[in-house]
C-alpha cells in the first residue's frame, strides 16, 4: 500500500497539463468517511490546493504524471522507498530502497505506524459493475471503473439518488398495485439525473416509472432522446420547453429541478403544487429577482434605503448581498410549500467544495394546505420584496 508520494521539479509546460504552475505536490495517506484514501497539498509558489483521492483516482493521477509533468517522484510503501529520476532527454531511472518498519513516537515508547484501512462508501450505484448510461456518459468505463476525473459527478448522482429512495415509502400504494411512479425533470440539461433515477427504479428497486425531462435547448433535447434510444430505455422521454408556461399530459407524482436558473425555480415548484405532486426535489440557483430587489432598495447602491436599518450591512457588499439573497429566496420557498401542505426539509445536497449551490429542498405532500391561504410573510414586508413564488400563475 501506497503511504505517501511527494511529486517535484515540473516540468515547463505543466500549467497546460494540470490547470496550475504547481512546483511541488504531496501526498499522503488519509482515512476519511467520504471514500477518500489520499489526501494532496498541491503547491504553487504562493498558493497551496487541496485535493482528495480514492486509490484508483491516485493510480491515475500517478500514471499520468510520473516522470510526465513531474521529473523526480519519491514513493513511500510500507517496506520500501521508491525513486523515479527522469532527466533533460527522458530517461527514467527507478531506484528501490528497503525501509524498516515505520514507528511513531508514543511518549517513551515507540509502536509501529498503522495506516487503518479507508472506509469504502457503499453508494446505491456500485464501483466495479459497468452501468451503461454511465458508460455512456463517459462517468465509468467498460469494466465498470469510475473515471477519475468524473469522480465528482459519480457522487453527486448517488447523492440524489439518497433523496429519491428516502422518499419511496410514500408511493407504497402504487408501486404495490404496480402502477408507475410518474416524474418530471424541470431544466434537466444532459439529464445524468434522469438517466441514474430511471436506472435506478427499473434496474436496482424494480419500480416501474414514467420519466419526462425538460429543458429550453433543443439541441440538448435531441441528445438525451438519442441517449434513451441507444438505451433501449422506455418510460422515458425528452421534451423541449419553457417550465413558465409548460403543460404535461399527465399530472407528475414527483417533480425535480436541478439548477434551475432564477425564477424558474418558482415555476417548477408552482405546476407541482398545482399538479398536486407528492414529492418535490429542487436544488436552486441563481436567485437573480431577489438580489435585484434588495439592490435597488439599499443605500450602498445608491437607492433610498427603505429596508430596515438592521438589514443595511447584509446589502452594503454585492457578494454577500448574493448570498443573503439566496438564503432569503430558498427560505420563502418553503414558507409557501409548508403553507400548501408539504413537510419541507432543507438539505446539504453536496459538498461545498464541489459547488456553492448545495442547498437541496425537499418537500413531501402531508395534508391539504393553510386554511388560511397564503400569507405576506413579515420578512417580505419588511425587505419590501416580492418573490415569483408568492405571484399568481397565469399559465
């Protein structure tokens, strides 16, 4: 087992190969509860990157870069140090040396080093199988092996799928009758959701479902369709088209939206609320209305300042006026589904390293909704905000 590589002299051109002018990486064995079993410091002269490693992904990482970007490589084992030496012509030169049993310092005594084996995750779609819209995707190759450098969309897909079977105990009574769960993917772009939840149901929980995704670019439409049919997948169909002013044939008993942009967000969660959805899963983005709302309205940028004067500093800075901006508009989203009858959850979809826009809502239909309608919440009166969500649906 590999203990620790140290990876130096680069070579000219490395910030073409690796994305960085990195002079130095190291790395080192970790044990971690995400799956990592490496962990990297990867060093510039005036800035240092981290980065996590499975044992395949460090296999990669190694054959791609040893003696490549890298001229001198020292690798640790348990029982040896290994050198690789590559000089001006590329020759590369392997030196072995034999080490005695490493020992950490306990106080007065000494004790052998003991590396305690990673934690393997056990996702719902499993490493070392191929799975073919994965294989399709480019995420895994044909022996099953998830490609390194699409390690980060492996996870995300099995994250979702978490949420997706924490719900199934709500659809009890269809999927014992055998009548399809039927799903609506508001922006579902290139659809790798789509594709792992179908996969999901009809391959893994044995669930028969009906899946329609949506989006605006036709040309993205056209791939996932060809996408189904070089699948052979049925139950599953692409259309091109607005989530605004959008009207499906059936009524959908789960919607998701991934990303999707602004106000859309408002849209999607606004048909399944009227559609009479069981379950929502919506992951927003870009919350533009609210952030321009509180812009216009804030001293620092040049409006009369009518919000409260406690609110001045969280709308003085545009970056954290993004951010205030996001948390507000999420927050009265589920405001106005807990007051349409959903249990609303806020959820880490994943984590922030991998993107800023991790917050997922989960919303699961309970009872019939407020019987005293929908109200102005005090927070909105006193931005002087109007969100989409809480405007009528003309569509």
């Amino acid at each position: 087992m590999i203990l620790s590589v140290t990876l130096s002299k680069p070579v000219n051109n490395i910030e073409n190969s690796l994305g960085k002018p990195y002079i130095k990486i190291k790395i080192r064995a970790v044990n971690t509860a995400d799956g990592a079993s490496y962990a990297a410091e990867m060093f510039t002269k005036t800035q240092v990157f981290h980065q996590k490693f499975s044992e395949s992904q460090l296999d990669d990482f190694l054959k791609a870069n040893s003696g490549i970007t890298f001229k001198n490589v020292v690798t640790r084992t348990e029982s040896e140090e290994i050198t690789l030496l590559t000089n001006k012509k590329g020759k590369t030169t392997e030196l072995h040396k034999k080490l005695t049993s490493p020992v950490v310092s306990t106080g007065s005594t000494t004790s052998p080093l003991k590396i305690l084996p990673a934690k393997k995750k056990n996702y719902l779609l499993p490493e070392g199988r191929p799975i073919p819209f994965l294989v399709l995707l480019g995420i895994m190759n044909d022996e099953g092996k998830v490609i390194s450098s699409r390690y980060d969309k492996f996870r995300q897909i099995n994250r979702f799928l978490e949420f997706i079977d924490d719900i199934l105990p709500e659809f009890t009574d269809k999927t014992a009758a055998g009548k399809p769960i039927r799903i609506a993917d508001f922006g579902c772009g290139k659809s790798y959701l789509t594709f792992a939840v179908h996969y999901f149901l009809t391959e893994i929980r044995h669930i028969n479902c009906e899946i329609e995704g949506l989006d605006l670019k036709e040309e993205v439409i056209t791939y996932c369709n060809d996408m189904a049919a070089k699948l052979g997948l049925k139950g599953l169909i692409f259309h091109t088209g607005n989530i605004a002013d959008y009207s499906g044939a059936h009524s959908p008993d789960i919607v998701i939206t991934l990303h999707a942009c602004d106000t859309a967000t408002d849209y999607a969660l606004k048909y399944a609320v009227e559609r009479n959805a069981r379950a929502i899963l919506s992951v927003p983005c870009c919350q533009h209305q609210i952030n321009t709302q509180l812009q216009n309205r804030g001293k620092a940028s040049g409006a009369t300042g009518q919000v409260p004067p406690e609110f001045e500093p969280l709308l003085k800075w545009g970056i954290i006026r993004e951010k205030f901006s996001s948390l507000v508009t999420d927050a009265l989203r589920g405001e106005w589904l807990e007051e349409q009858g959903y249990k609303v959850q806020m959820l880490e979809f994943i984590d922030m390293e991998h993107t800023p826009k991790n917050i997922l809502i989960r919303a699961v239909k309970k009872n019939s909704g407020s019987s005293k309608g929908t109200a102005t919440p005090e927070l909105m009166r006193s931005l002087g905000i109007q969100p989409e969500i809480f405007t009528t649906r003309t569509s």
